[in-house]
C-alpha cells in the first residue's frame, strides 16, 4: 500500500531530528506553530528510494513543460525532493551511470538545494543530502541573481554546478567546456520534466553574477555555477 507523502517541513522538529524542512525562502511563509520551536538542522538527510514508475507519459511531460514563476507556500515532501534530485543525476546502474548522458561517463555535475535553513549537496552514490552551508542564504541568492522573485519564493532552489576539470583530463581544455554544458542541459531537462510528473512547477535561470553566487553558496574552488532552478507548487 502507497505511504502518503510526508510534507518536509515536519523533519526539523525538535522532536525530529532526522528530517528536514522545506518552507518558501520567503521568511513570513513559515507557520507560526513552528516560530516557538527551535529546529535542528541535520547534517545528513537520507531520500527515499526513487520511483521507476509514474502516471504521467514522456509525452505528456514535454507537451505540459512551462517555465512557472510562482509558487504557493507548499512545501515540498521529502519524496518529491528524492524523486528530483535522482531525475538530476540519480544512478540507474550498478557500474555508477546517471539518468543523464556524461561524456567519457566523467561527470563533472554537483547539485545542492538551497533552502531556508541551509544549502545542501547531493550525494547520488548515497542517494542523500550532506549538509554544506547553515543558514539562510536565499536573500543573497536573490541578490545575486537579479532579484528574481522566484528564487525568494520557491520552497527549494537547486542549483547545478560544475567541476570542468573532471572532463578536462580527458578532452582537454578547449573542448570540454561544451560537453559540460551539454551535460547540464541534459540534467536541468530530466528535473524540469520530473517536475512536471510531480505536478510541480519549475523554472531554470541562467541570468546571475557567477562570482556571486559561488561566493553565497560557498561552493568550493573548482566548482562554477551553470543554472539556477526554483521548484515548488504552482
């Protein structure tokens, strides 16, 4: 029997701190039952197992894919995060390839989920979120990306990045950089429409200060932001 999704917001709890919340980045969005409580913000944050099945066709998918810029203040559900982040770059075989095509199988993507009480990077061979920065850091986003209002009201905000290197070693510096990019399409593609199936709302950005928003989410050296990607309920 199917379990009944289990909104995210209920997993900083004190009483749980295990799970994890997911409220807009919009400060005023979080209930007032949840003011008076003091949240632990947990460093590791195992996902559901992905579902392989759905009950939306690819092509009905990519007939209902919009760019959606506004969003309710629903939260996302642990699941619905899970189920995103393996459309992203989940595993889909034991030898460690991707739901998206990486050239020379090198996969030079990280992913993270901004959120209200911290950033967080995804681990595909766990399957889980490690958390990487505390705090808010949605108000610098937005600052960083053009104020952009759907950066300051989507329930999460992930974020794409890319370590050039990894595909560097093998087809150098002048080619490379296309096959990354290519591969973030192809990744930012898989979650736009696995959003879609999710009955979510998303919208990719491309338009921010690169320096700016590597120095807000403090993504490590290596690392340079290619896409910005708000997703909650429309």
């Amino acid at each position: 029997m199917h379990k009944p999704a289990v909104p995210i917001e209920l997993l900083l709890l004190v009483a749980l701190p295990s799970m994890l919340w997911l409220a807009s980045c919009t400060p005023d969005s979080q209930p007032d039952a949840l003011m008076t409580s003091t949240p632990v913000i947990p460093q590791t944050i195992a996902l559901p197992e992905p579902r392989l099945e759905g009950t939306l066709t690819l092509e009905e998918a990519l007939a209902k894919r919009r760019s959606v810029r506004e969003f309710s203040s629903t939260p996302l559900t642990l699941e619905e995060t899970s189920q995103l982040l393996w459309a992203a770059q989940g595993l889909t075989h034991p030898a460690g390839y991707r739901t998206a095509p990486s050239a020379g199988a090198l996969y030079p993507l990280e992913v993270y989920v901004v959120l209200p009480e911290g950033v967080y990077h995804y681990d595909p061979d766990g399957h889980r979120l490690d958390l990487h920065l505390s705090g808010d850091a949605c108000p610098a986003l937005y600052a960083a990306a053009l104020r952009q209002d759907p950066i300051m009201d989507a329930p999460a905000v992930f974020v794409i990045a890319a370590v050039y290197e990894r595909t560097a070693v093998k087809y150098g510096k002048e080619r490379s950089p296309r096959y990354v990019h290519l591969e973030a399409g192809h990744a930012a593609q898989n979650l736009l429409l696995q959003a879609v199936a999710l009955d979510l709302g998303a919208v990719p950005i491309g338009a921010f200060y690169d320096d700016e928003v590597k120095k807000v989410l403090a993504l490590p050296q290596d690392q340079q932001p290619l896409y910005l990607i708000p997703v909650g309920h429309p």
